[in-house]
C-alpha cells in the first residue's frame, strides 16, 4: 500500500518531478549518495531517506540504486512508521 499525500513535500515533490531533468535528478541522486560516505550514522541516513521517499519514491529509489548500505524496504518500513509525523523530529 501506498502512503497518504503528505502536504508538507508536495512543493519538493512537485520541484523533484517537473523542475529537475532526469539528468539533474540523476546528478542529484550521485551527490547525496556520495555525501553519505561522510555520514556515519545510520540512522540520519535513513531519516533523510525517508524525507526524500515521502517527497517520491523514486527519489530514494535513485539514491539507493547508487548506495548500498540501506534497503528500499527499510525506506519503506520506516517511512510508514514516520506516516502522519515529521521525518525530522526526534521524538518520532
């Protein structure tokens, strides 16, 4: 199942699918997955992960095809733990 339009991505969601070309999206996708090299905690990656999920799938999808330390299905899962909540609150 698909997760509810979360309001709060749909400018980025809109910006990521009509104002990037899929060469910048693909350039965009080898940028975040090199930047992850210097991130060594995990769980910030997933966070960010998940931001970019709720923004459209294919965003991870595109990170993810270029790093290999976290799943899709982890994006996923911990996506629809976060539904409904901010990706970036740490309470969550």
């Amino acid at each position: 199942t698909e997760l509810s339009v979360d309001s709060e991505y749909a400018q980025a969601r809109q910006f990521y699918l009509h104002g990037l070309s899929p060469d910048e999206r693909a350039h965009l996708h080898a940028n975040i997955a090199k930047a992850f090299r210097s991130v060594s905690r995990i769980e910030v990656k997933l966070r960010f992960l998940v931001a970019c999920y709720k923004t459209h799938p294919d965003y991870a999808r595109g990170i993810l095809q270029l790093y290999d330390e976290i799943t899709f299905d982890q994006v996923e899962q911990c996506a629809k733990a976060l539904q409904d909540k901010h990706t970036v609150d740490r309470a969550n």
